[in-house]
C-alpha cells in the first residue's frame, strides 16, 4: 500500500486554513475584548463639575491635533486646538488659561533646520462670552531638536510675576520674566550629564510646582524621582532616593521603580505626603515620609470603573476629598472617592495629558488618604514584554482602553499563524 504524497495543491490549502485560523482568532478576540467591556467615561453623580483639559492629542508619538478645552459637565463649553500637542493647563484669574505645548512649522529655528519645532508656553484667551472663539493672546517658546521627549510639559505663574518653566531639551527648572530668564536650576547639578542632553531623553523632567515661595517640587521622571529644590540652594531632599540602580548606560544611580517609576504631576499635600500619578507603574500613590526620612507608599488606587488605569499621567487631590485622575492611554478623566469609587468621569476624544478641576485648580496641600491608616491593593501584575508592546501599540495606534496584554498575545499567536500559513501557501504554490 503506497501512502500519499501531499501534493502542492494540499500545501497550498493548508497554508491558506492556517492564515484563516490566525485571522479568526485575531478578530474573535477583538469581538470578544469589545463586547465583555465595561462602560466608562458615563458616570455622573449630578454635582455641577467644570473641569480644564490639556490635550496630548492623536497620531504617530501622539504629536496630532493636541488641544485645551473646558468641559461643562461633560459638554465641551470651548475648544482650542490647531496645535501638535499641549499639556499641563491652568486658568488664571482673569479667566485667560495658561498652557505647556509643541508645534511644528517654526521659521526661527536658532541651532536647528528650518523649519523646526517650538515649545514653551502661551495664554490662551477663551472669549466665551463674545462668541469669538479661543485665541492666543501671547507666547514664549523657543526651537528644539525633536518632538519628542524635549517638551515644555509644566509652567506654573509665581506671586513675582515669573513664569515658572520645565524644560526637557536642556534639563532645567527656569523662571522668565518679560520675555528674559531671571533664574534656573540645571539638573546637572545633582545628576551626571551626557555631552549634549538635546540628543538624548537623559532625565525627562515633566513637572515643577510650588510648594511655598523659593521652594519647588521637580519631577525627575527617568530617574524615578521628585526632588525639591530651593532657589539659592538647589536639591534640598530627594524622594524615592537613589537606591543604586543605573540603566541604559547612564551613570547616574536612579529610586526604586516599585515605589515610582517614571512618575507624572505630583501634588504636594503638605505634612510630608505627596500625590503621584505612579505613570508607568500605572497607579495612582500617595507617599509619605517615615520617621528614618524615607519615602514609602502609603495608599494606592490602580482602577476605576472596572478598569486599570493605564499610563496615569496626573491626579489632584480636590477640595472635596475626592481625586481627579487623568487616565492617558484609557483616553478618559475619571473622580474617585478615598475608597476609588467612581463618582464622574468622561471619555476623552484624544489623548489627555492634564486635568484640573475649577474653580480652584490644583492646590498645595489637601486631605490625605493616608491619614486614615495604610491602604493596600491588589495590584495585577504585568508581563514586561506583553507591557511593553502594548504599551507602543497604545501610543502609536491609540487601541482602544479594553485592549490588553492578553489580546498582544493572542495577536503574537494569529501572527504566527499567519506568517506560517503564508509560507507553507507560497512553497506549494512554487512547487505546482
């Protein structure tokens, strides 16, 4: 009895049945991911809410259709957009918002190829009563080498009249005044510096706020660390303080990631806590400094509505007791009680960078959770590299908030189907 040979039609077939098996898979868990969701961005306790949104935006690195809007309840009241991306937001009290952004499309390009990007700072004038429509009534910027990871993210308005400014090109905290630097503190005066700091994402410092009048709260973000800083004085304290780790080369000693880890707008509130959008740790913390001076995690939240928060890049503790989480990657703002209990939230159309709730904005000092004894939670555990694609999937393809790490896997697997069922249908095809 002679067994059968297969024939390149039989390879051809089965080539093709394993592409098909892959796409099936692919897109039954996609039907499947979307109908087992749960509903966000719905929850509204009726209390009247005005809230203030700076706008990342969309796109490739989310540098598209970056915007600032005010939401009345969950009405957008205004919008100011025609800009690559802003961030931090605050509304002065003449009604004018202040906002970190960047563009492209600049003439004036100092160092760099023109045409070239600006960052910095503008005072966006609503004019909501007129009609007329947001308008930029003033700018400071300069020209930066890239796009990414050079951003003014934070500017804050001092009692002096200076504008408080973060800078990720150089890796500074500056104040301006009239157009002139009064004041800056470089960051290389703590930390060892590359050559040039403009060709490298070297500290990534994304926030700087008041504490009182000379004293700052400085995000270092890929040192995993917040620093205050005096002026006169520079680095009084370090929180999350150097534990001795050192990556990518850098010589510079970074804190410990399971305490924060490239961390976001942190909010002083007072009596030594400190809130932190725990960025990519993907939490919310509060830390509070012990009696040895150390800085431990005190209380957490990693979810809201059901779902993980995923890349949070700012809380507030409010007036109120509650937290106003801004909830990048999940494209959505969300209020939680001290138990994260969902009161309100609001679905984003892009991604957010900022939120602050008026008419008071973020405030130094506020209520602590930790106050009412430790809390813990039980937070899931990532899979680095399942994370770390979903997370590249998230910000450059912007999937949708239900799209986990298990569905990268499965994708990984449909993948394999398909690149394997495609090979076998093209070596039958070349042997017939």
């Amino acid at each position: 009895m002679r067994s059968k040979v297969p024939t390149p039609l039989t390879g051809t077939r089965a080539g093709a049945t394993l592409v098909l098996v892959g796409v099936v898979l692919f897109l039954s868990s996609l039907l499947v991911g979307a109908a087992l969701a749960p509903s966000v961005g719905g929850a509204d306790d009726g209390e009247a809410r005005r809230t203030l949104v700076g706008s990342q935006g969309g796109g490739p690195g989310l540098h598209e259709a970056g915007s600032v809007y005010l939401l009345d309840g969950r009405q957008t009241e205004w919008r100011a957009g025609e800009t690559d991306s802003y961030f931090d937001v605050t509304m002065l009290e003449n009604g004018s918002v202040m906002a970190g952004f960047m563009d492209s499309g600049y003439e004036e390009c100092g160092p760099y190829e023109s045409p070239c990007t600006h960052t910095g700072f503008r005072i966006i004038e609503p004019n909501a009563d007129s009609g007329a429509g947001p308008e930029v009534v003033s700018e400071y910027s300069f020209p930066v080498r890239t796009r990414a990871n050079s951003e003014v993210h934070d500017v804050e308005r001092l009692d002096s009249g200076e504008f408080l400014v973060t800078d990720m090109e150089y890796e500074r905290i500056f104040t301006v005044e009239d157009g002139e630097i009064t004041w800056q503190w470089n960051a290389s005066e703590r930390y060892d510096a590359p050559a040039d700091p403009t060709r490298t994402d070297w500290l990534h410092i994304n926030d700087v706020d008041v504490i009182s009048e000379d004293r700052y709260l400085v995000s270092v973000r890929n040192a995993h660390q917040l620093v205050i800083v005096e002026r006169g004085e520079g680095v009084v304290e370090v929180i999350n303080a150097d534990d001795g780790r050192t990556d990518g080369g850098s010589p510079n000693p970074k804190g410990d990631p399971t305490v924060l880890r490239q961390q976001h707008n942190p909010q002083w509130l007072g009596n030594g806590t400190v809130l932190v959008a725990d960025s990519h740790n993907d939490r919310i913390v509060e830390l509070r400094r012990n009696e040895s001076g150390s800085w431990n995690v005190a209380w957490a939240v990693d979810r809201a509505e059901g779902v993980p928060f995923s890349w949070p890049r700012d809380a507030d503790r409010l007036p109120n007791g509650n937290t106003l989480v801004t909830d990048s990657l999940n494209k959505r703002v969300v209020e939680i009680n001290r138990t994260g209990a969902t009161v309100w939230s609001y679905a984003t159309p892009q991604v957010p960078y900022e939120a602050e709730r008026l008419p008071a904005g973020e405030t130094v000092g506020g209520v602590a959770y930790a106050d009412g004894g430790e809390t813990t939670v039980d937070e899931r555990r990532n899979l680095p590299v399942l994370s770390f694609l979903l997370l590249l999937l998230q910000t450059g393809l912007q999937t949708p908030f239900w799209f986990t790490e298990a569905h990268v896997a499965v994708a990984l697997v449909s993948l394999g189907f398909v690149l394997g069922g495609s090979g076998i249908a093209l070596r039958g095809r070349l042997r017939g």
